[in-house]
C-alpha cells in the first residue's frame, strides 16, 4: 500500500490524536488498488453531457440502455463523458434524496446499464453525501434507536441558537421525528425528507469512503460532491465552508490519489465566487475541478445589458499574468456550465464588482417576464432574498412569447453557449441546452417545484423526428452545438489546464485569447453579446500571418503592426486561429 499519511493527518485534526488513528487503522485495513486509466480529466477535447439517467425514454426500454444507445449514435466525438445525474433508488428531489446509495433505481435499469455507458463515455457519478433519505436504511433505524446509528445524524434542542447557520433554502433547519425515546428533532440543511450525515463520527466518513470506492469499482473516473460545502456543522458557526470540510474533502482526495488516481473529484458549491475557488485548495489536495458557478449569471447579465464589461472583468480576474488560473495555475481547472438540472443561482455573482442589488433585481423581472419562476432564501436577518432563477437558459435569453425570428433567438443563445465553451476549463453541457429545450411550465403544474420547468424527459421517437427535421429549434441548436464541439476538440489552443488572456475589446465583445501551455498555438475567440454589429481592432501583441475562423472557414487579414480589425454580427461566434 502506498503512503497514506496524508489521510492520517486529516483524520487525527477531524477527530484528535487517539480517535483519528484508530480511524486510520480502520481505513488502512479496508483499501485496495482500483485498476484504471491514467488521468481523470482529458485534454482539449473533453466535454461532459449532464443528464438525467431516465432523460430518453422508448417502450420497453430500459431508460439508461435508451441513453447508451441515443449517446452512442449520435454523441460520438462531441461529449467525451456523462454526467448521469442521481440514479439511485430516491424518495424526493429527482434524485437528490437518495434511499439507497449503492443500487441502482430499478425503473432506469441495472449496474450493467450504467458500466455499458461507460464503454464509449467517462462516466460522472454523484455523490449525494451532505444528506440521505428520510426512508434511508440508515435513517430508520435511527428512528428506531438502534445504537449503531444513533450518532449518524444530528439532533439538536430546538431551543437552541441556529441564527448562526447559513440556510440555502426558506425552509425549516431542523425536522422532528417520533422515535422510541421521544421526539428528535433532526437536522436537515434542504428539506424534511434530505437528512444530513454527522461528520463528526468517523463511522460515517468511513463508510462514504467505501461508498466512493464502490462507485470507482462501477466505473466512475469523476466524482461529483455534491451540496459539499454544508458538510460539517458546528453549533455557533455558519455551518458551510468549515475547515473540518475541507480536511474531508482533502481526505477524499488523499485516498483517491493513492488508490484510484485516474479519479477526479469535482465539487459542487453554489456560493459566491471566492468561497467557491477555495475548494481547489492548493491545486493538488482538494478538488480537480470546482463548478464554475459564477459563470450562468454573468453571461446572463452580459446579454441581458448588451454589455460583456463586468463578464469581461471577471473573467480577466481569474488568471495570472501568465494566462493560468488563480491560484493553481494548471494543476486544477473549472467546470464551466451555463445551465443544468437546478436554476440560474444568483449569489455566486453577488459582490461581482459592477453587478449591483438592482442589476441582480433586473435578471429576477427579466427571467418573470420570460415566464420563467424565482426561488427564495432566507437571510439571517429574517429578510428573504433571491437565490435562484428557475427557467432555461435559452428562455433566460429569448422571450418565449415575444415573437422574435427563432435565427435571432439561436444566434444568442449560441453566443452564451460559446462563451462557455471557450473560457478555460471543461464545459458542462445540460442535455436540454444541446437539444435547445425550451421550458416546461406544465412540468411544474404537475409536480409544484420550480426546477422542474427544466427537467422534462424525451419521447425518444419525437425527438428523433425533431432532430430529423432541419428547421426545427432542436435540430437548428444541435447542428450548431455540434460545429462549436468539433471546433473545440481539433485545437489545442482549448486545453482546459491552457493559458487563457481576456482581452478588453468593444464593450459588447467577450474577447479571449486561448493558448496551449507552450503559448505555440492560439485561438481568438470573439463574441457580440448585442444585437447590433460591433467594430472591433485588436493589437495581437505577437507576430501572426493571418486568421482562420474555425467554424466558418474563412481567413481574416493581420496587418504588419500585429492588428487584427474587422465587424462582430449581431450575435456571432468568431474562433479565429492565429497562423505564425
């Protein structure tokens, strides 16, 4: 067994000298060697599709051997992985209150299922470990005072102080349950069926550990933690982001590297941008890669005021001089996204210099009028407070009921999605952005919860058909999706452990230059987030011949001073390859 004294380290602060290495002990005794690939995250062409496991459904299928086959006939050299969204047996939150961590839910297929997947993809598994189902083996029989679980959760006197904790949601903190001993009141940081784990007792840690070896051994190269910065909780303190939880995360890190280094661990931290780059602690002890949470409202914003200044900005603040991320240069990167299966969070962009409490008020009426829904938190000073847009990223863009050209409406939304394409990073694509998904408000008639205006399934037929057809919106924004992805993969320029420059251009142009480590071979990337054509002239700053536009073809002139001018369309992509 390689050392492990790392994970001992982690063990002896969580739980003090004595507990920590019987702890160890433990740990060491149950580990072996998990047998795969070099490296967890891929090169320039990596690109992880997010799905729901039953996204795809045909009569008498299987929904994840649906999935397999609709992702091998037509994903082929655009997604190199799949993010399966919870497949677990579950009891609410589609998916994210799971019953049973280690079995796959039934009425989407088999372990075999998901491994097929895996054949042709990396596979991105959740784990769901802030909190289990209240119809959890483990939470019943604490409910039933079996001394084994009676300190897997945390119960707490409802007398007690919670002001402190910080809520993520406007629901109670604590739920009360009858048990044997009276009742408990329990804690639970999302609802009264999602019941968080007590850290605190290592019998737990140990046992996810096993959880996400067992994943591994199903053949998860990345690990998606979710919900992981409400981890620890300490009375009297915020209750997120606390040391112990990164010591965790650090922990998870530790045993990975050691016995399944071909894993990467991927942390999921809705919160403001600064505590959420915390999570790649030095570049090699936390996370390979933090979601990139800051990026769907800023991008939003960006179009919504015709202005990419503040995207700009905030993308310049977050490299080097050298053109390398902040801090870990290129040991650690993002994982860019504009949507997926929850909402637009808007806290990751408050305290974004130049977005202000009414420029976020001004994305709430926006998404409202664009029919879309806005979910609310708590604030410690008994206010309420948005924290989420519930609507699709191309509604957030496109009034649904405007009567707007459907080609002005792809042209932006293509935009938005290039933007995320091009920053530093691997992307994340939600599956109803690639098949240009609008929203589904009937979806929330039926269930009366706001995310799922972006959680409808596939009638695999009907969507066959509508990809068949080439006018159509699904078909228009998957052939389009499909030259930004191929553009992507061929150029090493867009290495997500690459060097990235933000250049100040028009203020309605995002302006990037993306280069390869040795900085040899570079991509323009130039976007119009207005409706209006926009001039730009830009000084290159090193020598280049000339510049070919990898989605179109077509080659734009440089001159002998290294200045590159020419007009950015309403709207446009231009990827511009500078030849030396």
């Amino acid at each position: 067994m390689a050392d492990l004294s790392t994970a001992l380290d982690h063990l002896i602060a969580l739980y003090g000298d004595m507990a920590g290495r019987a702890a160890f002990d433990r740990l060491r005794a149950r580990l072996t060697p998990v047998p795969g690939f070099a490296t967890g995250v891929g090169g320039e062409g990596d690109a992880i599709l997010i799905t729901y496991g039953d996204q795809f459904r045909a009569p008498g299928e299987a929904p994840l051997r649906t999935l397999a086959d609709f992702a091998r006939r037509h994903l082929g050299g655009l997604i190199s992985a799949i993010h399966i969204l919870p497949f677990y047996p579950y009891s609410s939150d589609d998916g994210f209150s799971v019953v049973d961590y280690r079995a796959v839910d039934p009425a989407l297929g088999s372990w075999e299922d998901v491994r097929r997947i895996g054949q042709g993809f990396r596979l991105m598994f959740d784990a769901v470990i802030n909190h289990v189902s209240a119809q959890s083996e483990w939470f019943q029989r604490f409910l039933r005072d079996d001394p084994v679980y009676r300190d897997w959760f945390i119960a707490v006197d409802p007398g007690t102080d919670l002001s402190m904790v910080a809520r993520p949601r406007a629901l109670p903190l604590l739920t009360p349950f009858e048990t044997p001993s009276g009742v408990r009141h329990v804690w639970t940081t999302f609802s009264g069926d999602q019941i968080d784990l007590n850290y605190a007792n290592p019998d737990v840690l140990l046992e996810i550990v096993d959880l996400l070896l067992f994943y591994v051994s199903q053949g998860a190269q990345l690990i998606r933690l979710d919900a992981i910065a409400y981890l620890w909780k300490e009375i009297g303190t915020p209750c997120i982001h606390l040391p112990q939880t990164h010591r965790v995360i650090r922990l998870f890190r530790a045993v990975l590297d050691e016995i399944a280094p071909h894993v990467s661990l991927v942390t999921e931290t809705n919160v403001p941008h600064a505590d959420n780059v915390s999570y790649f602690g030095d570049g090699y002890n936390e996370a390979q890669m933090v979601y990139n949470f800051a990026l769907p409202p800023l991008v939003l914003h960006a179009f919504h005021t015709a202005d990419a200044s503040v995207l700009s900005r905030w993308a310049a603040s977050l490299t080097s001089p050298d053109g390398f991320l902040k801090p870990v240069g290129s040991k650690a990167t993002f994982f860019n996204f504009l949507a997926s299966h929850d909402g637009i969070g808007l806290n990751p962009a408050r305290g974004t210099p130049g977005v202000t409490d009414t420029e976020i008020d001004a994305l709430v009426e926006q998404a409202q009028a664009h029919s879309g829904l806005v979910s609310m938190k708590n604030n410690r000073d008994g206010t309420r407070s948005p924290y989420e847009l519930n609507i699709n990223y191309f509604d957030a863009l496109s009034d649904p009921g405007a009567g707007e050209p459907i080609e002005i409406q792809v042209d932006r939304f293509m935009a938005a999605q290039a933007i995320m394409l091009a920053l530093v990073g691997v992307p994340g694509v939600y599956v109803h952005s690639l098949l240009g998904s609008r929203g589904w408000p009937e979806g929330v008639k039926q269930t009366g919860r706001y995310r799922t205006i972006n959680r409808q399934k596939f009638d695999l037929a009907q969507l066959e058909r509508e990809l068949a057809y080439p006018d159509s919106l699904r078909s228009r924004v998957f052939r389009r999706y499909a030259g930004l992805l191929r553009a992507r993969a061929a150029h090493p320029a867009f290495d997500p452990y690459g060097r990235q420059h933000v250049i100040q251009a028009n203020g309605a142009i995002f302006a990037l230059l993306r280069s390869t480590h040795d900085d040899k071979r570079r991509v323009l990337c130039l976007h119009n987030v207005s409706p209006q054509p926009r001039p730009v002239e830009i000084a290159l700053n090193q020598p280049a011949r000339d510049a070919t536009d990898l989605l179109t073809g077509l080659t734009f002139d440089i001159d002998r001073h290294g200045r590159l001018s020419m007009t950015v369309h309403p709207y446009q992509v231009v990827w511009l390859s500078l030849t030396r």
